[in-house]
C-alpha cells in the first residue's frame, strides 16, 4: 500500500493491512500477531504481504530475536506454509477490500470458480461486465474490486501471492445461490461462524436482518425478537436440527 501521508500514518496502516491479511477468516496464519507484525515491519522483514512468504530469507536474524527461537520459527514457518492451501473467497477477503466482505467474496470466487479463469478475466477487458453478472454482488463492491485491480502495483502483488497458493477450486454443489438465511440464538452443536461457513458452502447468502426477502431463518436458544417477526412474515423457520438435515 503506497501512503501519502506521515511515515508513522502509513505505517499503522500498513500494520491494519497486515493484521487483516493473517486474521482467521481471511489467509488464518496462526502465530503472527500483531506484535511480531509490527517487529517485523520495524525490521524490514516486511514491507508489503507477499514478503510474509518470504521470511525464511531471515532466518537466521529471526531465531535471535528476543522470546524467538528455533521451535517459534519453525511453527511460525509451518503456519505460514499452512496458509498457502486455501480457497479463492478466502485470499478475496483477505485483502481488506473496502465492501468486499466474506459474502462478496464468497460470490465473486463462486462466480469465477478456479485460479485460471480468475486471472485470465481479471486482465481482460470484460471484468465489470463479469462482475455485473454476479447475482448480489452490489455496485460499490464492484467498483472498489475494480479500482484496487487497476493499480499495477496491487495487481501484480496480488498475482505474486496468487502463484504461491494452492487454491481448492470452487465446487458447484452451491445449487442455493439466491437463497438467504439468517441464524439468530445460541447453536448447540456449533458455533454461529462454523453454521455460517456450512450455509455459505451450499450457496446461501448469509442475511444481516429480518425481511420480506429472507428465505430461511435459523434459530436457536434466547432467539428474541429475529424469531418473532420472521414468524410473522411467514418466513421459512428451521431449528438447529432441520438446518444440519437441510444442507447434508
């Protein structure tokens, strides 16, 4: 990311750009938190996020750090290596696009399916048009994917890190790609992101709120007023139970 403000603006924004880069929901690198992020930026072992790939060029300076060690390094390594098997929707996310949430993400790598046909149409000439076939995928959503691909520097960043991946293609048993469903309460069996990830595997959009437009509510214990009001709009009502029989 390049800055234009003060040295120590850009760089508590280039830490926010690699917090989110490593958070769990986007490339889940276990073991590189914020401090040693910040270690690491202070130390030029990182100046942007393809350079977390690289660390093992500083081997030797990292086992000496003060807490570090060979057993930390090696894990620190194994977690980054772990990271490269990942899904297309995860690494979209992962890059803190401005209105590219998890569900934007997960339609644009739906829409795309594999690493091929994602690069080939990402330098083509037809890309908002693509885009604008993403049933949901909304204008600001598209035109902020647009803008950060139209920058050189980000594109071939973006294709650095893409090349090291090994991105499971996107699979097409997502037969329930208009539907929405929303979870209110406490699951038993699961937590709300595990039930979340589950719908979103099958192809449903995950809905923020109650309305005409919701397909299926899923409810749990002290589900309040979601409950009541998706009664009365006669929306699709499913307890924990029904929703696991639902998309096995």
């Amino acid at each position: 990311q390049r800055c234009s403000v003060g040295k120590n603006k850009c760089k508590y924004q280039n830490l926010e750009t690699f917090k989110h880069f490593v958070s769990k929901k986007a490339m889940n690198i276990d073991g590189l938190g914020e401090k040693l992020i910040e270690k690491f930026i202070n130390l030029n072992f990182i100046k942007k996020r393809v350079d977390i790939y690289k660390l093992e060029e500083y081997k030797n300076k990292i086992i000496v750090l003060e807490g570090f060690g060979e057993k930390s390094y090696l894990n620190l390594i194994r977690s980054i290596n772990k990271s490269k098997f990942t899904t297309l929707s995860r690494y979209l996310f992962s890059l803190g696009l401005r209105y590219l949430g998890e569900n934007n993400s997960e339609l644009i790598s739906l829409y795309f399916k594999n690493k091929t046909k994602f690069k080939n149409i990402i330098q083509s000439n037809i890309l908002r048009e693509q885009l604008e076939n993403i049933d949901g995928l909304g204008e600001k959503a598209i035109g902020s994917f647009i803008k950060y691909f139209s920058d050189k520097t980000n594109l071939e960043e973006f294709f650095e890190i893409l090349d090291l991946l090994e991105i499971e293609d996107t699979q097409d048993d997502k037969i329930n790609l208009n539907k929405s469903i929303l979870f209110t309460g406490t699951l038993q069996n699961m937590s709300r992101d595990r039930a979340k990830d589950l719908a979103k595997k099958k192809g449903y959009k995950i809905a923020s709120n109650v309305s005409k437009n919701l397909d299926i509510l899923v409810f749990g214990e002290k589900s309040g007023s979601k409950l009541k009001k998706a009664k009365d709009l006669k929306i699709n009502i499913l307890n924990e139970i029904e929703f696991l029989n639902l998309i096995n």
